[in-house]
C-alpha cells in the first residue's frame, strides 16, 4: 500500500480541537486516501450494487467525492447526493464534479444530524456510507438509511471493524490495563458503535429491517517507516481519531500517544518496518 503524500508531526495532532479542522487539513490528500487506501473496499461496494441507470443514490460522510463522482457515472439519468461537514472536502468534490462532467451531482456541506430530516422516506433508491461508522455508529445510521430508504431502498457500506488490527489487539489490551486512569478520560458513552466484525455488521443490518443482506471482508497489509508514522497515517485516515479526540486533556492526549508510539516501537523492534494489516468488511443488500 503506498504511503500518503504527507504524515503530520504529532504536534499538529496533539493540539487540534476539533475534528473539523483535521479534515479541513487533509482535505489536500484525501482523495489520494480514496484511491489507495479505502479503493479495494470502496470499488467493491461499487461493483456489488450493479447500480441501474435511473437511481437517486445518497452518500453520507463523502470526503471529497472520489465514490460518489464514480457513482455518478454509473446512473446518468439518476442523481447522487453527497454530505460532509468539511468545507474544503466539499468545495474540491464540486471542482472535481466539474471537472468530470458530472451535472447529475449535487454535494451538500453541512453536518449529517441536520440534513437526514430533509429527506422525506423514499427520497434514494441506494444509500451508501464509506468508512464513517466510527463517527455515526451502526444504529444511528442503519435507522436512518432504513427511514430515508424506505422499505425497496438498498444499503451500501464499507468500515473496519473493532477487531480490525488484530495483530495489534494486544497492544490495546496492555493500553487498558497499563493507561485505565487516562482511558477513563474517554466519553465512552458518545463514541459510536462499531462492528465486532462481519458476522456482527450483518447480523445489525438484518436487525434494522435490511433483507438479503451481505457481508464480504478484506484485508489490507499496511507498512510504515516508524511507529509515528504509523500514528500519524491511523489518526489522519479516519480509523481511530473520533476515539482520538474524545480525550479533551491535550496532556493526557500527548502522553496516551506517546505511550502507544512507544509500545509500537517495543512490539517492533526488531522489525525493518512497522508491519500490520487491517480488515475492511464491504455489506450490501440485494432487494
């Protein structure tokens, strides 16, 4: 997997407040995270729907548009709609619409809490989210696409899963026992709800009223230069920076990162590279 273009020093991330502006920061580069990163999982997702030329499809969470401009293509005489909060995600998703030709796009910037009451059921025959459920949660966002979708609509999504690093689980495991002081600084009752892994993911889409439902995994090898990088790459790419920001002491931010850069680099030290790999689940339903 080619690594991103940039990785940020940890001073940058230790002293963001919002996760707004680390999105506006990467807004740059994120459309390369799409193509390389998240692009297996995402063009099987595109694959697996077999979308047909006249449906409406909305994309929750989409960046900078790289899917939902592919997704474009593919229903000429439908329409995509696409959410972000990001203002330059947005704004280089319209210039890469543009630049496309796709007229049948429109790309709204705004939090997605505030526009789901906007769409009345029925509104989109495809709903699809990619790699946001660590910022939305299963529940919040199956309810939703069930109410926008109505009961013929189509679910599309891509995510890790809790146990995605399995080979770092251990990791995490001396992080509870060792760090559980500076855990407890975690608004544990506003992180969202992942999946545990595919069976999980299905088994909550069924739950939600979504039929035919299928749930294929992936996985991903990753390999970084060191273990900042590393850091760096997890948190800027989406995959643990809701947990991330949840502790608002940015000294206890700086010293739980420092103690897992230092673990990491423990657990590979004798490593040329810091290698692991990650597991992508790719769900859809069939109507």
């Amino acid at each position: 997997m080619p690594l991103l273009a940039k990785t940020f020093d940890l001073d940058f991330l230790v002293d963001l407040d919002t996760e707004e502006e680390l999105y506006d920061e990467i807004s740059h580069q994120f459309n390369e995270i799409s193509r390389d990163f998240y692009s297996t999982a995402n063009r099987e997702l595109i694959r697996r729907l077999s979308l047909k030329p006249k449906e409406n499809i909305l994309d929750l969470a989409c960046g900078t548009g790289y899917t939902a401009i592919e997704m474009a293509g593919r229903v000429p005489e439908g329409k995509v709609v696409g959410v972000d909060l990001s203002s330059l995600m947005i704004k280089r998703a319209r210039e890469d619409a543009r630049a496309a030709g796709r007229s049948n796009i429109e790309f709204i910037e705004k939090n997605i809490h505030d526009v789901l009451p906007d769409f009345k059921p029925g509104s989109f025959n495809v709903g699809i989210s990619c790699f946001a459920l660590s910022y939305l949660g299963c529940d919040f966002l199956f309810k939703e696409f069930r109410r926008v979708l109505g009961e013929k609509g189509r679910i599309g999504i891509t995510t890790s899963s809790v146990n995605s690093l399995t080979e770092w689980m251990p990791l995490f495991l001396e992080f509870l026992v060792e760090h559980g002081e500076k855990a407890a600084s975690f608004q544990i009752n506003e992180i969202p709800d992942m999946p545990l892994d595919a069976d999980d993911l299905k088994a909550r889409l069924e739950s939600t009223g979504f039929k035919n439902v299928n749930v294929i995994s992936q996985k991903i090898p990753l390999a970084f230069r060191d273990s900042r990088e590393a850091a760096s790459f997890l948190i800027s790419s989406g995959w643990i920076s809701n947990y991330f920001f949840k502790v608002k002491d940015k000294k206890a931010r700086r010293e739980i990162l420092e103690w897992c850069i230092n673990r990491v680099d423990r657990h590979h030290q004798n490593d040329p590279q810091i290698a692991t790999s990650i597991e992508f689940l790719v769900a859809w339903n069939e109507a």
